[in-house]
C-alpha cells in the first residue's frame, strides 16, 4: 500500500486544479498585462482568481499580491515593512518556519528582534507579547499554524493587542489557510502569508494579503504589476489553479481529517513512551509524536520502506545536524527529542490507510527499541 | 538517498542485541547528532569471537554498526584496531557526506571496548 503522509510538505493537485489550470497553458496564454483580447483574457482570469482568494479571507480584491508561495510572501511582509524604517523593532516567535526566522535573523543587521518562547503545547504568551513591546516595535510577525506540531496561535488576542499599541501585525498562514477560518473583517491583521501548494493547489504561487493602505517596501523590482508591490509577469495558470484550490476546500474536508487524525492518535499513544507533541486542539491535519529511545530518520526510512511517506525533525535527517528548533522550543524531553515523526494528512487520507500506518508503524518502533541501547 | 547495502544492513541487521555473557563493553556518544552505540565483545586468545551491537542513530548509523561486526568477526584485536572509517564506508558503497560521521563511531566504541578487555 503506498500513503502519503507528508502532506505538510506538499499536496498533490485536486483534479478539479489539474483541469481548471491546462487551458492557460496552450490557449489562455496571454500576457495579463497586455491590452490586445489574448492579453485580456489572462486579466480576467487573473482577477477572477484574486476574487476568490480575498473572499476567502473576507478581504477586498486589492489586497490580495500574488507571490511566488509562501516564503516570498514572508519576504516580503518582514522586509517591506522593516525597509520603511532607518531602525526599529520586531516581535516574532521561536517557533516560526525559516522562510520568517532567516529573515529575521538577516534584519538583525539593523533591525532588534525578539523571539518570543513558547509553552509546552507550543502557544505563545500574550503577557510575554505585551511585556516584549518597546517605543520602536514596527511590526509583530506570528504564525497561524505551526507547520511541525499544529499548534494554533490566537491570532484575534495578538491583534488586539498590536492595535492597542498601532503596531503592524503579520502571520504566516501558509499551512491554516483554508483549514481554520481567517476573517479579517473581525481580526486586526495587517499582513497574511499563504501558499497555494499546501491545499492541492501548484507550487510556485503565494499571495500576501496586504490591508488596505498599509505601507511596503517593494522587494521585486520591475514592473508596476501586483498594485505595483510585486513586479514580474503574473503567473496566471498557477493564480487559477490556486483559486480553484480554495473554491474547492470545505468544512466537510476538515471534519474528515480532524476524525482520522484524532483516531490515529488515539491508538498510536498505546505504544509505551509515545508523545504527542503539540496540543491536542490543533491543525485538522496534523499529527506529531515522539518515540523515546528510537531515532526519527530510521523511523521514517523504515515506513518509506513500506510504502509510507512521513518527516521527521530529528537531528540525524537535518543538513546541520541540529534538532528542530520548534521541538527544542517546546523543551521536550532529551529521550524524545530525536524520536519524532511529523504526520500529516489530507482530504485524500484515508480510514484503511491510517489502520495499516498504525500496523506497520508499531512494528517498526519495536524493532528500533531492540537495536537501541537506550531505555532498557 | 542511501545505496541498497545500506538499506541490507539497516532493514537486516546480523550482529545485533544485548550479549549477556561479554568480555567487554564499548560505548560511544555522537555529540554531532545525537548517535549512541554500544559494542559487545567475546574474547578468547586475543581474538574476536563474539561481537555485537546496539545502536540509537539514522539508518548510516545502525547499517555502520551491523557491517562493523562482520569485519570483525574472528580478527585479533590488532587487527580490529586497524579497521577503518573508510573500510566501512566502502563496504557500504559510501555513505552520503552529510552521513560520514556515523561511520567514525563504531570504532570509537570499538576501541573503548578493547581499552576496557586490556584493563581487566
Ligand atoms: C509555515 C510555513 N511558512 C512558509 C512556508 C513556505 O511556503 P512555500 O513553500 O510556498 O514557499 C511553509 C511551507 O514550506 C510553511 O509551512
């Protein structure tokens, strides 16, 4: 049986995506900007497509940049608004995806950054974001939902509070979007990154929700495409599939999910020194565990072996040979550190999937805890 | 990302589990990553009789400890001494860069091991 678990990674297109996007290719193939009907054509597409993707967000039209995915998006956010200033400060997390740490850690050249900790379960705290406010802070950038553990942040209490103190407020929604509900007619945001690969739409697009009238510094130099906030010819196929992705996304889905992942925790944690990282109210998708005494990579090697796609944050499977920093930030145990397994589900996931997952995956653990030295 | 002998070894260890009647115990800690492996010797005249592994660690790890054993089955000490990093690397038909640094700590436990046999 092959399954993917890995669908925090990636998805793989909705057929409804595949179809909606193949007539710009070969047909639709106009240049959006252009003024001839081919040109046109493109332009309303790309407009119709900007539509639905505000709508989602309960946003207007215009506020809606197409990027090239989420890390552009996040770019953008951070270094647009910094760029605006001579000096200042940032409020950001630990837990946050590279595409906002290594931007912060790049502003630092110039720029003060704190990183706020984060609980167990992996939440912020808003007395911490309060008490982290200086004279100078310029912007306040956390995430929705945590891409390893699915910890969710309460974005209406952060907003509140950078409104209270007229301070712009970012969030990386790169892996919420569409799963958990974003209105930003009711919270205070001034910024949200997304990303169309994440929901069975193609790779290589994004957009940065920017609210109306809110100042950037533009990061891509060109033309005055994207409200002239993002130059570069619009790329209108993958706008389109990114829409049709949306369009397509329901409550019915996530309830699917949220079901499946709740059955395989369930059972998963009667295998002795398991844990789940993360809370337990927590992205539809997302389910992360540790292992005591076995490490993450072998765990992952060994389901790949069977058919089943997984991540892992140990320490063994990074370029750095360093844990993640999410799972050092929630100060997880030393014996489970190195043991974790991130899977993560889609609409496409399931029941008999999961029961075979569950099946192999106990096997595997013990017969990584016989090879392994530790805990006996 | 790994070769098929690497995957043999990892999927089929030979050499592994606890030896309750050892001559000597190795263990050795990987402080890049994490690795923990622990070596089990049987010893008689000076030759490896018995030997055996335990491994926390990444498939290169555990597949370095399992292929370790076997070349060391029935050599002397000596010449156990004088297997290599490399040895085990081109047995498994190299490792990935990113992954060499598994292959040094079977030795490291291997001479902790001896050490520990020539104390007593
Ligand atoms: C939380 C989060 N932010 C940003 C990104 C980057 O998005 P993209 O792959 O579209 O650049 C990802 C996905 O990798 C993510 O999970």
């Amino acid at each position: 049986m092959k399954v993917y678990l890995d669908n925090g990674a990636t998805t793989k297109l909705d057929d409804s995506v595949t179809k909606a996007i193949l007539p710009y290719f070969n047909e639709k193939y106009g240049n959006a900007s252009s003024l001839h009907s081919k040109g046109q054509e493109a332009k309303m597409a790309l407009e119709e497509s900007r539509e639905i993707i505000a709508k989602k967000l309960k946003a207007r039209p215009d506020e809606i940049i197409f990027t090239s995915g989420g890390t552009e998006s996040d770019n953008l956010a951070l270094k647009g608004v910094a760029q605006l200033h001579d000096s200042g400060h940032i409020i950001t997390t630990k837990i946050e995806h590279p595409a906002i740490t290594n931007t912060c850690k790049e502003l630092e050249k110039q720029f003060e950054v704190t990183y706020l900790d984060v609980d167990k379960e992996g939440f912020i705290s808003l007395h911490q974001l309060k008490n982290s406010i200086k004279p100078n802070t310029i912007l306040i950038s956390i995430m929705h939902a945590n891409n390893e553990i699915g910890t969710i942040q309460p974005l209406k209490e952060i907003g509140e509070i950078a409104k209270e103190h007229k301070i712009l407020f970012h969030s990386d929604a790169v892996q919420s979007f569409t799963k958990e509900d974003i209105n930003t007619k009711k919270i205070n945001i001034d910024l949200i990154s997304i990303s169309a690969h994440k929901i069975h739409g193609p790779k290589g697009i994004g957009a940065l929700y920017v609210k109306n009238k809110t100042k950037l510094k533009k990061q891509i130099l060109g033309g005055k495409h994207e409200y002239n906030l993002r130059a570069g010819t619009e790329n209108v196929s993958s706008a389109v599939g990114f829409a049709k992705a949306v369009q397509v996304s329901n409550k019915k889905d996530i309830k699917h999910m949220k079901k499946l992942r709740d059955y395989f925790i369930t059972n998963i944690l009667k295998i002795k020194h398991t844990k789940l990282n993360g809370p337990k109210e927590r992205l539809c998708n997302n389910i992360n565990l540790s292992f005591a005494y076995i490490e993450g990579e072998s765990i992952g090697a060994l389901l790949d072996a069977k058919g089943i796609c997984s991540s892992t944050g140990s320490a063994c499977s990074s370029k750095e040979l360093k844990a993640s920093a999410v799972l050092e930030a929630i100060h997880l145990p030393p014996e489970y550190i190195n043991g974790s397994l991130r899977l993560t589900m889609s609409k496409f996931t399931t029941k008999e999937e999961l029961d075979y997952t569950l099946e192999e995956l106990k096997k595997i653990v013990e017969k990584l805890r016989k090879l392994s030295p530790l805990g006996k | 990302m790994y070769t098929k002998k690497v995957m043999k070894h990892f999927q089929k260890p030979k050499n592994y589990g606890e030896m309750k009647d050892a001559d000597a115990i190795g263990t050795a800690g990987n402080e890049r990553c994490g690795d923990i492996l622990k070596i089990y010797l049987k010893i008689k005249n000076n030759k490896i009789q018995k030997i055996s592994f335990e491994t926390f660690g990444c498939p290169a790890a555990i597949s370095a400890s399992d292929v370790l054993c076997e070349l060391c089955k029935g050599k002397t000490l000596k010449q156990a001494l004088n297997i290599t990093a490399k040895d085990i690397s081109e047995y498994l038909g190299d490792l990935p860069k990113l992954k060499q640094h598994c292959s040094v700590l079977g030795k490291e436990a291997l001479k902790k091991a001896i050490e520990d046999y020539k104390k007593n």
